[in-house]
C-alpha cells in the first residue's frame, strides 16, 4: 500500500459531502472492498453499501468501528473537513468502546448474550482502545491460577478483556469453555511435541491437555487493576 495512503487529505472533501461519500473515499483509499470492512467491522457488506449510498448511517460501536477501521476521527466521518488547512491530514480516532463486564458464569454464555447485551443484564461496563477482531468482554478474574512469583502476572481481582473472533496461537492468554462446565477456566495457552496444553501462570496449579471437550476460546487482549471497585458507570 502506498505510504501516502493511510492519511487521506481533508481537501478531498468537501463541506456538503454526505457521510457515505466520505466513508466511499476512506474506504477506497485504504482498498477494501464492501465485504472488507464489513468483516473488519462485523457487519454485513449490505450494511455497508446502505451506508455509503446514505440510506441508513452507522451509529454507536458500528461508527467507533468503522473510525478504527478507516483511521480516522469519528468527527471527521460524521461532519468533513476538521481543519481550515487543506494540507492537515485527517487524524487517526483515538477510540474507547465500552465492552460489558461479564461474571463467569455469564462468560460461560457469551455467545447469548453479545454482541447485543441487555442492559439488564450487565452490571458494569469498562472502555478500552484495545482493538478487538469481534466482540468483547471483561471478566474479573476470582483465583490466583494466573498469578505468577515472576514475570506477567495477572491477580485475583484483576479484569481481563476478551476478544471472542482473533485466533488463539501458542503462548497467549486464553480463556476456555469446557463442554458440561458451567464456568470457563483461564489460562496460557502452550504447545509440546504437536500438542497444546493449559498452563496456569501459578506453578502450583496443575497442567491440563487441551482436548476436544473445548466448546470455545477467546484470547485475553488486555488487563486492567481497580484500586476501587465501586462500579457505577452510566449503562
């Protein structure tokens, strides 16, 4: 790809550009066709085509997407040129999607309940920039089985963020659903002799042999530490 491409001039558009205009210009100069970004943003090519041709608009995690997606501002998607200078590249979205705080047993039904959780049902949320290949979730993790004398260790209390589409490869931090278990068990995912195991980071939990009783995995992308743990947000 053209070095140059990434950052596409405000000049190319123009105040009375509509939306999809500018997401047509974005999209075609990062060369993705429809289906693409549909699948960069979990979204069908339809959906995309609507968008470009104005006759729905994104909204939401979707727009925060597509921003991340095309780098650029949500503020210059929605309304054009952010700068008297023709010459001031569009900046790229510093982006924070909220991802709703799953308990484990929750976790357990992820596939229920994302990407579209009920209010209801979620008792907190928590914002990352952390780019994520589909929906995510936070799990506040209730054992030391990931807490290590040395090196990465993550505590009990911690919240660790999951993306359920990305692949998991040998030495990421995974978290597991294991058929007829009603919660899923986090652990770093190891590979020995053409098989992968279970590793806790704590040397005194046991080593399990990944099998074919596994239902899903999602690979942890970030981890955060509440000094308060009083969680209020807005839902």
């Amino acid at each position: 790809m053209d070095k140059q491409q990434p950052h596409i001039r405000v000049r190319q558009f123009r105040d009375k550009s509509s939306l999809g205009e500018r997401l047509h210009v974005l999209r075609k100069a990062r060369k993705l066709s429809q289906r693409q970004l549909g699948n960069v943003v979990r979204v069908s090519h339809v959906t995309i085509s609507q968008w470009e041709s104005s006759d729905s608009h994104p909204s939401g995690t979707n727009l925060m997407a597509l921003c991340q997606a095309l780098d650029c501002t949500a503020k210059h998607l929605m309304y054009g040129s952010e700068s008297e200078s023709p010459d001031t590249p569009a900046q790229p979205a510093s982006l924070c999607v909220r991802h709703p705080v799953l308990s484990s047993l929750q976790a357990a039904r992820w596939r229920e309940l994302l990407p579209d959780a009920p209010p209801e049902s979620i008792e907190a949320w928590i914002e990352s920039d952390a780019p994520l290949y589909g929906a995510g979730f936070w799990v506040c993790i209730t054992n030391d089985a990931m807490e290590s004398p040395v090196g990465l260790s993550i505590p009990e209390g911690a919240y660790v963020l999951f993306d359920t589409v990305r692949d998991a490869m040998a030495g990421d931090l995974v978290m597991v659903g294991i058929r007829d278990h009603s919660e899923p068990i986090f652990r770093k995912l190891v590979a020995d002799a053409g098989k992968q195991y279970l590793k806790a980071l704590n040397p005194v939990w046991p080593i399990s042999m990944l099998d074919e009783q596994v239902d899903w995995m999602c690979v942890a992308v970030e981890t955060k530490i509440r000094l308060v743990h009083d969680m209020t947000q807005q839902q």
